[in-house]
C-alpha cells in the first residue's frame, strides 16, 4: 500500500512540532535537531518538516512505496509520461536510506516517489545536519545525477 508524503519547511521547528502534534492528535514518529516526521495512519500519510535555512513553505511532495516492484510501477508511469525523471539508488535523505525517483510537475513543484531501505545516523549522503545544509530535494540544488528522458 502506498502512502502520500508531503514535506514542509517551517521556521520554528519546536512551535511547529507542538501544532502538528496537536492537529495529528500524535506526536512525531521521528524527531531530531532539525527534522521530524509523522507516519499517519488516518489519513496514510508521510508528513515531515524541517528547518533546513531555506524560505518556510512547502518543499516537495511524493509517494512513499512499501515494495521495489510498487516503485518500478511509479518510475516507468513517470517515463510514460514523458517527464525526466531523476533515479537515485541506496541515497540518504531525511534521516533515512532509500531508492527513488524524483520529476518535477509542470509548475516545477519536486515530486518523490521512493521505498525507504532503512533508517540513517545523518540528514543526507554528505552527513550536513546543520540548518543550513538544504533539503535533499535535487531539483532545487545543482544536478550532477544522471537524468533519463523517455525516448520518442
């Protein structure tokens, strides 16, 4: 079964953490320095938040998979849709490793579709926890990843 995740930048993590505790009814299945997440079950959705230094708002949406074969069903949709599509394997993001696939829609929102490995010690492949080290979203920093474009 899939699940929505939706990942916002706010500007003060403990304020934000104590609203959405209060809203979900639940506090965050993860929570560090900079980073917490809540996995809901009603609705099924992934919502993290983050102080990462950048403008609040929110920073990327995606669809959490539970199995290799869900994903591969996402990645060749996203190809069929003629998008360039963005395929990192075994990454850390967000205090987790993980397979995924990232497109941006056509207003240039950063869409993930990934399936979480395992748990990580640090926010991103580089090991950054600061708040100034942004988010993993590869649309919004420099791309030295390999793209594929569908071919016509």
């Amino acid at each position: 079964m899939k699940r929505m995740h939706l990942h916002v930048r706010v500007t003060d993590l403990p304020q934000s953490i104590r609203f959405y505790s209060t809203l979900f009814g639940i506090g965050p299945s993860v929570e560090k320095a900079d980073y917490a997440k809540w996995m809901l079950e009603d609705p099924r959705v992934n919502f993290a938040i983050s102080a990462r230094g950048q403008a609040p708002g929110l920073d990327h949406v995606g669809i959490q998979v539970e199995t290799a074969d869900e994903l591969e069903v996402i990645q060749a949709r996203l190809q069929a849709a003629d998008m360039a599509v963005l395929s990192q394997t075994d990454t850390t993001c967000c205090y987790a490793k993980s397979d995924k696939h990232w497109v941006q829609d056509p207003s240039g929102l950063a869409w993930e579709s990934y399936l979480t490995l395992e748990s990580a010690p640090t926010f991103n492949d580089a090991g950054k926890t600061t708040a100034s080290a942004p988010c993993c979203t590869p649309m919004a920093q420099p791309v030295s990843i390999q793209i594929k474009k569908k071919d016509v």
